[in-house]
C-alpha cells in the first residue's frame, strides 16, 4: 500500500508529520510513503525510513493563473511523475495543510484525496473526496496523527511520538556544549546581548545558528545545521524548525515559547529522548539571565558528571 503526502515548505510545520509516519509504518505493514513538496522540503522529510518516494514540485508556478502555460505544464509534469499511483483505489493522497498550492496540486484528481476540514471555509473542502474534522486544540503533533490513523484506519495507543529516528550512541564525540537559535526568542535585542554576555564569560563551545541565506530556503538551511543539532549537549531556541528537529532527534534543551503556548504549541520530544526539550512561557525563567544561568549550570554539572 502507499499513500501520497502533500508538504508545505515550512520545515517547523512539517517536521512533526514524522511521527504520524512512524505510527503509519507501524500500522500498516509494507506501507510507502510518497511526498510531494519543494525540493528542500522533500530533503528533508525523505530522511525518515518510511519514505520511498519523493516529487519535487515548483512552488511558485502552481501559484500561476490557471490559464497560464507555465500552470499547465507543472501539472502535466506532476501527472506525469504519479503515474499509475492515483489508479489503484487503495491509495490514499492526504493534504494535511490545506495550502494553496497543495490544494492545487490535489484538485480533480482521481482517487482518494483527503484534508482537514475547514469550518471556516467550507468552500475548500470541496477538492477533497473526503474530509476529517481534526479539533483545532489538538497539538499540532497529535493532530497530524490523529488525521493519519483516521484515513488508515488504526488506533493510537502510544501518545508519546516517534519520530523514527535511532538514539545516537552516547559515545559519539561532541564538540559543541550548546547551540543557540536566536530565532522567535521572546526576547528584545538588549537582552539577547544579555544573553550572549553571559555565556561568553562561561567557558562553553557555543554554534549560533544563520538562517539568514537568501539563496536558500529555510529547509535546505536547516538539513545543512542537522549535524550541529544532532551533536550539540544542549540547545536553546524559539519555537521554530531547529526545535523541532532536536526534539525528533532527541537532543536536550529549552525551547522559549510566546506566553500560555508551551503546552499548545511547544515541542514534543521523542520517546526515548533521556532528556527532553522544555518548554518554557512564563516569567522569570524566560528571562535571559535566568535561561543563561540555567544552561551553564546544565552543562557544568554534565563536564562532572558525564
């Protein structure tokens, strides 16, 4: 069996579909999973083991008038690539965004196509064959899970995620005590300055992370920080795609979120992660002297006693 997932090139929304892949394989033997998203994207969620399959697709030109040749052609070119996946009625095509151009990409086409309904915006249900009502305060972890075992047909009997990827051996050197993402911090530019203050007078190996390459979207930027993350002792970030990439790989750290939505929309960690990603939203241990203080002491008490 397979099935067909529309991606949206926002590497922080899309990171999470992860673990409804796990719980997909799990529950469906011999499943493939297909994606169908911007080349970065699709770099970096075909990483997961079940991804057999991925089709590059022009963002910008989906988004061309329909009467446009250049519209005509990437459809024709998308048809061409699906080839006879659409003409096997066990294949499902799931939309779990609803975006402009994952709409335009799934609209009249044969088969199953399946998305989010829209309360607000019936209208848009109607490129679907089916819809599934995902409650909007469902994390967005869990509704992405919830949407895949409704359209696959199995029960979630483990709410702590998986995102499919194995613990790194703790044996592997690491070279960086903690990497820093300033991105979506709470903070003013002051008391980020604060911040670095701190740590410059602590005697810690310290990666900043730059996703400011104009040239490259935010998640070839991110597939090329993956070994900083994946090695790093410990992170500090915003709610954004490094967060939730340490937190698919198990990394430890403290991810600072915009008041009362640490438990809406911060981090999940993976299941086995032995140290999680904490969420934090509240005053004073949001503030910069406090977050500094509490990672040096982290990581002191880790040089001691690794």
């Amino acid at each position: 069996m397979q099935i067909l997932v529309s991606l949206v090139p926002n590497p922080a929304e899309v990171i999470p579909l992860w673990a409804a892949f796990t719980d997909a394989k799990k529950a469906v033997p011999g499943l493939e999973i297909t994606l169908i998203g911007s080349k970065g994207i699709n770099a970096c969620m075909r990483r997961h083991p079940a991804v057999a399959r991925h089709i590059d697709i022009d963002e910008d030109a989906w988004l061309k008038p329909f009467w446009s040749p250049k519209y005509w052609r990437v459809r024709a070119e998308l048809q061409h690539q699906l080839g006879d996946a659409l003409k096997d009625e066990s294949t499902s095509w799931i939309d779990p965004y609803g975006s402009p151009v994952s709409r335009a990409t799934i609209r009249n086409r044969p088969g199953r196509r399946v998305g989010v309904s829209r309360l607000d915006r019936p209208r848009l249900n109607r490129d679907y064959a089916s819809v599934f009502p995902i409650p909007p305060e469902l994390h967005p972890v869990q509704a992405l899970r919830v949407l895949f075992a409704a359209e696959l047909g199995y029960s979630l009997h483990d709410l702590e995620p998986d995102y499919g990827f194995l613990p790194k051996s703790d044996d592997a050197p690491t070279e960086t005590d903690i990497v820093v993402d300033m991105r979506n911090l709470p903070w003013t530019e002051d008391e980020k300055l604060q911040f670095r203050n701190r740590l410059a007078d602590a005697p810690l190996s310290i990666a900043c992370l730059d996703y400011a390459n104009p040239d490259l979207d935010e998640a070839t930027q991110l597939l090329g920080h993956w070994p900083l993350i994946e090695d790093a002792r410990y992170l500090l970030t915003g709610i954004n795609s490094t967060a939730w990439l340490a937190a698919a790989l198990g990394r430890p750290g403290l991810c600072l979120c915009p008041t009362d939505q640490a438990s809406s929309q911060g981090v999940i960690s993976t299941h086995w992660a032995r140290q999680k990603i904490i969420n934090i939203d509240r005053p004073p241990f949001n503030e910069p002297h406090i977050v500094a203080e509490s990672i040096v002491q982290v990581l002191n008490r880790h040089r001691q006693d690794p």
